[in-house]
C-alpha cells in the first residue's frame, strides 16, 4: 500500500486546511484510507468533526508529504476526494 498525506476540508462548515500548517495534514495508510476518514466524517458522528458538509466536503490528498518543515511546500494535490452524487466515494486526478 502507498501511504498519502491529506488536507481535509469540512465545507461551508468549517475553514479550509493548508498543506502550509503542519498541524492540518493528516498521514493515511492508503488513499482509500484517507477516503474512508472524508466518508465516516461526512455521514457518522466523529469525535471533533461535527456539522461536516456533506456536499461541500473534500480532502486533497498528496502521494507525498506536501510539508518538508523547512518552507517548502506543495501547493497542489495529486487527487481530490469529494462524496458523489450516490454518496459513493469520488477521488478525482487533479
């Protein structure tokens, strides 16, 4: 499994993540783990996650660290994951 880093975004809910803070980017064991977390914050009651937007929700997922510490940053994920229309899981190439 290839491990992915994500910055989750609760919708109109909540203020968007930044790969630029360290404490808003979260480690994943695999891509269908961090969307998995984006499903069960969305439709189940997760401790600190409450009022998530169903329809607005996402995490930008980057296939490495987007953070080095040191200043460099990524601005630009590698995949979006958004809930679909079914409310199946969307992860999307960017």
């Amino acid at each position: 499994m290839m491990k992915a880093w994500a910055v989750f975004n609760g919708g109109v809910n909540y203020s968007p993540g930044s790969p630029h803070e360290l404490r808003d980017i979260e480690e994943f064991r695999s891509i269908a783990a961090a969307g998995d977390a984006l499903h069960a914050r969305v439709h189940d009651w997760v401790p600190g996650f409450g009022n998530v937007d169903r329809e607005t929700a996402s995490m930008h997922v980057w296939l490495a660290c987007p953070n080095d510490g040191a200043g460099d940053v990524q601005e630009y994920p590698d995949r979006v994951i958004t809930i679909g229309p079914r409310d199946g899981i969307r992860i999307e190439r960017v």
